[in-house]
C-alpha cells in the first residue's frame, strides 16, 4: 500500500520561506516521478514542480527562480523549498508519485500554505 504523507505547511508573511516534505511508503521515490501540486479555493489543481527518475526537474512559470524540488532517495522523501512567497502561493499542497511505466499514480492528504500580504 502506498502511502504519501506531507508535512510542513503553514501560515507565513510574504517574503518569508518554507520547506514542505513528502515522506513515502511502498513506493521508491527514487525511481519513480514524483511532483508537487496546489489548489487553491476554488480553482482547479496545477502541477507547482516535478522530477523524474532521473533527476530532471521542470516547474511552473510562476515558481520559477523561487521553488526548488529535491528528493533524498535514503529517506524515500520529496522536498519543496518555496522562498521569496507570495499571497498567490496560498493554496493546499498535494504531493504526487506515479509509478514508473504504468498509469498507476497516488495522491497525498494535502498541506495548507497560507501567504499573508
């Protein structure tokens, strides 16, 4: 059973910076995509950073610069650095893993991130 279990959100002043982490289970973030979403009250879920099984990352335009996605395959967890934030990151962040050459993919509960202006 996979398990994926987000930590780390909360409420901080714009400008101010945070570290979101996404510790797996049944699942080896290392050779498996992984990514980060939010979704914000009322608006669809958007793909904030990603990285695949090779390491190569991609991000949003507007987190571009400012977030940073990692990944310590020793304790099977995904890291998102989110500086320099902004009242329009608020929103819940999900993290994503899907497994690799198949369709099969697993949703964390979510962590709120509150950016206060």
């Amino acid at each position: 059973q996979v398990q994926l279990v987000e930590s780390g959100g909360g409420l901080v002043q714009a400008g101010g910076s945070l570290r979101l982490s996404c510790a797996a289970s049944g699942i080896t973030l290392s050779i498996n995509p992984m990514a980060w979403y939010r979704q914000a009250p009322g608006k669809q879920r958007d793909l904030v950073a990603e990285i695949n099984n090779r390491g190569t990352t991609n991000y949003a335009d507007s987190v571009k610069g400012r977030f940073t996605i990692s990944r310590d395959n020793a304790n099977n967890t995904v890291y998102l650095e989110m500086s320099s934030l902004k009242p329009e990151d608020t929103a819940v962040y999900y993290c994503y893993a899907r497994r690799v050459g198949t369709t099969y993919a697993y949703w964390g509960q979510g962590t709120q991130v509150t950016v206060s202006s």
